[in-house]
C-alpha cells in the first residue's frame, strides 16, 4: 500500500509534527499546517518512497487530497509506503 502525501505531511514523517495553540507545525516550518498531519494514517508504519534523482513518487503539483491527513490545498505530493502494523494480543 501507498500514500501520497502532500509537503506537511511528508516532512512530519521525516521530522516529526508538533500542535502549538491549536495548529499543527511539521519539521521546522514556521508556517502552520492545513491540519494535523499524518493523522489518517495514524497506527500505520511509514517509508518514505520517492526518489529525488529520478522523481520516481514525487509530484511536483497535484490538487488531489493528500492521504495522510486529507488536506485539499493544491501542492506537491510525495509517496510513503504503508505498512500495517501488527498489534500484539
Ligand atoms: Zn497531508
């Protein structure tokens, strides 16, 4: 399985995402995101999956609803691999 993940989201995977009075901040951004980040696919281990030298998974500007926390701003879209998690009984 796969997502694609608009900048946010990519980046909250990457560097991890932090709520500060009620908006969310991914990585180092000073800008807050459209929402929180990741969130849809909360309890789902994640890969990144582009490749910057070829652009294999990387969308330079896409207007379809990102997978990771259902954001509709237009953008660019990087590919994560999802993984299911197993929970222990
Ligand atoms: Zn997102």
């Amino acid at each position: 399985m796969s997502a694609m993940v608009c900048t946010d989201c990519y980046f909250a995977h990457h560097y991890g995402a932090h709520e500060h009075d009620g908006e969310w901040f991914a990585g180092e951004s000073d800008s807050p995101a459209d929402r929180e980040p990741l969130n849809k696919l909360a309890g789902y281990d994640l890969a990144d999956d582009t490749d910057s030298e070829t652009g294999d998974g990387i969308e330079d500007f896409s207007w379809s609803s990102c997978d990771g926390c259902g954001s509709l701003l237009g953008g660019s879209r990087h590919r994560l691999a999802v993984f299911e998690t197993v929970t222990p009984q």
